[in-house]
C-alpha cells in the first residue's frame, strides 16, 4: 500500500488499516502496562518481600534479552499480521489465566504459596516472551500501510502511544481498576483489552513472508555475532556513545528498582495499601509528561552534555529527599503513618512532588541519552549500536536490580534509596568529567 501525500496524524489515521493497527497497539500496550502493576501487587500481597518482586520484575525483562535476535528472524520470515495477531490472542488467555490462579488460590487458603508464586512466574515469563514478538512486528507492518512518505509521521504517534500506554496502563488505569474492581477482575479487564485488540488487528490486511535465501542456524549465529563485534567496536571508540549507553543503562534499572520497590515503599514504609502506589506512580507520570514538554521546547537551546549533568544531579536529590522522607522507617522499622497518623497528608504530598522531579529527571536523561546515541552514530552502523545499547542495558540491569531487592529487604528501602542517589551522584561526576574535557573527534567511517 502506498499513500502520495504526506500530511498530519488525521492524514494517517484516516487509513482504516492503520486505524485498526493503531488502535489494536494502544490497547495492547496499555493492558501490558496495567499487568505490571497488577502483579506487582499481587507479588506484594503474597509475600511482602522486595525480593519476590525482583524476580518477578527480571522474569520479564529475561525473553527481551534471550529471544530478541531470534524474534527479528521470525519477524522477517512469517507474515507480520498473524505475528500480531496470535500474541495478542495469546497474552489475552494468558491474562485471562490468572483469574483462575487466584479462585484456586482462595481455595486452598495460602496453602501453596510457594507453587502459585511460580506459577505466576511462569506465566509472566509466558508472556513477556510473546511480547518480544509484538512491537518489532508492528514497526515492521507499519510501512506496508502507511507508505515511506508518511512513515516518519507515524512512527511520531506511535511513540506519543508507547509513552501514553505507560502513563494511561500503569499510573492511572491498573491503580483504580485494583483498587474498584479487586485482583482478578482487574487481570480480566487487561485481558479483555488484549482480545479486543486481537479482534480489532485481524482485520489487517495480509502480507507475505520473507524467505531469506542461504539462511541457517549457524549462519544467523555468525552473521549476529560479527554484527555485534562491529557496532560494540564502534561503540567502545566514541566516548558520547558510551556514555549515552551508560545514561540509559542507568535509567532501565533504576526504573526496573523502582517498578520492584514502589509497592514496599508505599505498604512497608508508609503504611498504605499496596495498590497505593499510585501516589508514587501518577506525579511520576506527570514529570514525564512534563519532560516531553520541556525538551521539545528547550532542550536544543543547551549542551546535551551540561543538560544531561543537570538532570542527573536532579535524579540524585530527589533519591536523597526520598530517603530523608522515610528515614523513621529506618529507625523504628514501623510503618511511618502507623507511628505518626498526622502525618499522612503533609509527608504523602512531599513524596508526590518529589516524585513529580524525579519522573521528569529520569525521562529527561533517558531522551538526551537517546538522541545523543542517534545523533553520534553511523546511519550504517546505527542498527548493530542500538543492539550494543539493548543488551548492555537489560543484561546489566538484572544484577543491580537483585542486588537491590535483597537491599530493601535486609537494610530497609530508605537506606536503598539513598544508595541509588548515590550512583546517580557518580554517573553525574562522571558526566561532569566528559562534559568539561570532550574527547577529540574520532573519525567515523562506515
């Protein structure tokens, strides 16, 4: 399909196909979004361990990190529509599945703690892994529908989608559907939003699959592994790329620690329900959006190096006015409302406000990081850069991310917050340090 005239997003969304495309991406995401923060109160209200959320978060960060080159070879050979098609199909049972976890686990009365955890693990994996499938078969449908002309414009609404399923799926939709509907018509509900979006994506038109011609098993293997060597070298001699990958590896695991920690600091800590952890999320969802504004504002009119100081130093303070909010957890190891229930309105506000700071910073540092790597990096060697980028990032976070769930639960998540302004603080001197003596320009050829 090939459209003539470029135009705005009412041009694109004009195009049924990419309607149903659209459409079918938004709900899927927001229900994927919305399961997070589900399970993670359904992991705190198990055990009420930082560590079993740890897990929970690393079993589905795992398939991004061990299926992702095989998925770009599905993806290139089996027809996009129906990769589309069965993973939402697939993660909707899959959601569906966990009413009957939880009616079977009222039933035996928190007898089989320990087997429903890995159950739930096992099907969060389940998931996570035909997930890996998803977004890379959509960008690659979305040409087929839209055309080259208008392709960087529907990348742009897919990004705004990508970033407003977070806020809408995690911040505002899951929290209240916990806290009006329960547990597991929550799940029922993100698993009703995924059927939908299979419904509405099964009427995409068709595309053919790609043969690739000489392709094997340890060809592919070969073929990866010298692609990876290229881009890693590529990565090592340019200092504003490792760097930016520094930035960003730095942002996916303070995310993964925050997603793991959020419902302890809120139940643990403060004294609230789990399903709370909205008052964390929402101002954090805020800063984000506040973020988008200010970069596609301001953000060109400073340094990307000195802005990207700033910002880091921003995301230290207000880990450090984090674990000063909380330091009476720390030394009492009750709940702080328990203890002073005068408390609530003034020390709740001042969590939100910080956290309003600490989205903005976070998603500040991410997009500076982001658009340094596209901007320093070979359109030859872009594609092999951001998997260099991908890897580092997800496989380095797993560590720091158990590391910090044993932290929470044996020194205490305000002692843990203050740890994490403190590797803030030294990525921020560290950038500081580059910033003030940049390396000399290194030669970039293809």
């Amino acid at each position: 399909m090939s459209v003539s005239k470029p135009g705005g997003f009412n041009a694109i969304l004009r195009l049924p196909a990419f309607q149903m495309l659209w459409l079918g991406q938004l709900l899927a995401l927001t229900a994927q979004n919305g399961i997070h923060f589900i399970q993670l109160v359904l992991i705190e209200r198990l055990t009420g361990r930082s560590v079993h959320t740890g897990v929970m978060v690393a079993v589905f960060t795992l398939p991004s990190v061990l299926l992702s080159p095989f998925a770009g070879v599905v993806i290139d050979r089996v027809p996009k529509k129906w990769i589309i098609v069965l993973s939402n199909f697939l993660r909707g049972l899959l959601a569906l599945s966990y009413i009957f976890l939880l009616r079977w686990a009222d039933v035996q009365a928190g007898n089989y703690t320990l087997i429903l955890l890995l159950i739930v693990y096992a099907v969060t994996f389940a998931g996570a892994s035909v997930g890996v499938f998803f977004n890379p078969a959509v960008l690659a449908k979305l040409p087929l529908l839209v055309g080259e002309e208008r392709l960087m414009m529907a990348n742009s609404l897919f990004n705004i989608t990508i970033a407003g399923s977070q806020i809408v799926g995690l911040v505002v939709l899951a929290p209240a559907a916990v806290k009006i509907l329960g547990l597991s018509s929550s799940f029922g509900l993100m698993g009703a939003f995924y059927l939908i979006a299979f419904l509405l994506v099964l009427r995409l038109p068709r595309d053919p699959g790609r043969r690739v011609q000489g392709f094997s098993a340890a060809s592919g293997r070969e073929r990866l592994l010298r692609e990876f060597r290229e881009g890693w070298a590529f990565v090592i001699r340019n200092r504003t790329i490792y760097m930016g990958i520094l930035h960003i590896t730095l942002v996916v695991t303070l995310i993964m620690i925050l997603a793991m920690m959020s419902t302890a600091l809120v139940s643990r800590v403060l004294g609230l329900t789990p399903e709370d952890a909205v008052l964390f999320f929402a101002p954090a969802g805020l800063g984000m959006g506040l973020a988008i504004i200010a970069l596609s504002r301001w953000g060109n009119r400073l340094r990307h190096d000195w802005l990207q100081t700033g910002m880091l130093f921003l995301a230290a303070l207000t880990f450090g006015i984090l674990s000063l909010l909380s330091r009476d957890y720390t030394n009492a190891r009750i709940p702080i409302f328990d203890l002073y229930p005068q408390r609530i309105v003034p020390l709740s506000t001042a969590v939100a406000i910080n956290s309003i700071f600490l989205g903005f910073s976070l998603y500040a540092i991410n997009t500076i990081a982001q658009t340094t790597i596209q901007r320093d990096s070979l359109p030859s060697l872009r594609g092999r850069v951001f998997t260099v980028q991908f890897m580092i990032a997800n496989l380095l976070g797993l560590a720091p991310l158990i590391a910090a769930s044993l932290l929470a639960d044996y020194l205490g998540v305000p002692v843990l917050l203050r740890w994490l302004g403190i590797a803030c603080l030294v990525v921020a001197l560290l950038t500081l340090l580059s910033a003030l003596f940049p390396q000399k320009r290194v030669e970039r050829t293809p």
